[in-house]
C-alpha cells in the first residue's frame, strides 16, 4: 500500500545522499520525470527514487509504483480525499467526492455483495467492476465528476459491466430511456427487449419492471399474471 511505500525524510534534507544507478541495460532513468503530485530528483538505491511532492515532502518511492500509477503523492492526496470523503457536507464542496465515492462504492456492493438488495440483478448475473476501477481515483477519472444531484451511473449496454466505455452519467429520465431500449428479456422462446415483450403480452412497463426487479419474479410470470385495476 501507499503509505508503507513511502519513507517521509526530515524536511530540511535538500542534498540527496549518493547512489549510483545501476548498468543493468534496461535500467530506467527516472530523474526529472513527473507522476502526479512527485517530481523525481536522484536515485534512491534499491529501485527507488528520492521525490518532492508538491506539498513540499520528500520521499522515497519504488520505481514500479511510480510507473503503475500506485504512489502518485508523498501521502497528502489520500489524506485530502478521505477527508473530503468524511465530510459531512460533502455535496456543497466544489469537487464533489462525497457523492461520488458513495456512488463508487453503491456500484462495488451491487457487484460483490450477495447481501445487497440489488445484487440479484447486478453480480448475480454477472455484472462485474472492472480491475482498473477498483481504485476510486481512477473510476472518477476516467467518468469525471458527477454534473448535477440528478445524474447517476449508467451503463450503456445493460449487459456489459462497469468499465470505461461503458458507464456515463445520466438523469433518471435518460436512464430510463436507456432501460427501456436495452433490457433484454426470453419471452415466448424468442429474444426482444423487455419493452417489446410488454406490448406483446399487454401488460404496462413499469408493472412489469416493478415485479422483476424488486419482487423477483421470473419474467414468464411477471408478464402473465393479470394486472390489477386498481394497481394502475
Ligand atoms: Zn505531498
């Protein structure tokens, strides 16, 4: 992890002790190149390199960390976002990161844990979170933050899982829309959207929607049973 990765120095500590690189023929020089918050200044021996951060810190980081994208700061960007993530008030800050990692981590629990509510039609089908957003910096670099209270995740193709490419921010009435077009249903031995099977059984959406996704019955049925009158 991050903070066991990196050693912080004394502050005043501007001269680099010396250690000669090594003539391996695929060593990497590093010195001079940037990874988000460390500029690089010497080799640190050991496959690391002495950094300052642009908080002022310096430290030494791993070579392989830097590249990966693992280390990005001497330590301060973590510290920033969990306490942006704490704060209460998260929805009135400027960045918005409250919302979006209980977003982040709304999508984790609907893929991986068998107990949330949702999970039936998310990880129980398979519906994963790709490798490269288990890290929540990059889900909301790769997606951007969220424009307005109204927009939640969606995924463009219903089938496909959490992955760039495949997840923008929506409203609920585009969310909706996109729903309604892509929900794939077996009826009658045929393969349509869950919209078509509707029509074909007459019975209204959102009946239907309401009995699959929060009643859990099997579409045969939730397409068969009768609606009632008054439910309407
Ligand atoms: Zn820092």
């Amino acid at each position: 992890m991050q903070s066991q990765d990196i050693i912080p120095l004394p502050e005043n500590q501007h001269e680099f002790p010396y250690f000669p690189k090594p003539t391996i023929w695929n060593f990497q020089d590093l010195t001079g190149q940037r990874f988000m918050r460390l500029e690089v200044k010497a080799y640190a021996g050991g496959g690391r390199w002495f950094c300052i951060c642009n908080c002022g810190h310096i430290v030494k980081a791993r070579a392989g960390d830097l590249k990966r994208g693992d280390t990005k700061s001497c330590g301060c960007l973590k510290k920033e976002i969990s306490a942006r993530i704490r704060t209460t008030h998260g929805y009135g800050s400027r960045i918005n990161i409250k919302s979006e990692y209980g977003i982040w981590n709304q999508m984790h629990q609907r893929c991986k844990n068998p107990k949330h509510r949702y999970y039936s039609n998310y990880g129980g089908r398979g519906i994963r979170v790709c490798e490269r957003w288990q890290k929540f910096e990059n889900f909301l670099a790769d997606i951007g933050p969220r424009p307005s209270l109204n927009h939640s995740l969606d995924r463009i193709d219903g089938n496909k899982g959490y992955e760039p490419g495949n997840v923008k921010w929506a409203t609920k009435t585009e969310q909706a829309r996109n729903q309604r077009n892509n929900r794939i249903a077996e009826y009658q031995g045929k393969t349509m959207t869950l919209a078509e099977a509707c029509e074909i059984a007459k019975k209204p959406y959102s009946t239907v929607k309401a009995r699959i996704d929060r009643h859990e019955w099997p579409i045969e049925k939730a397409l068969s049973v009768p609606v009632k009158s008054n439910r309407q």
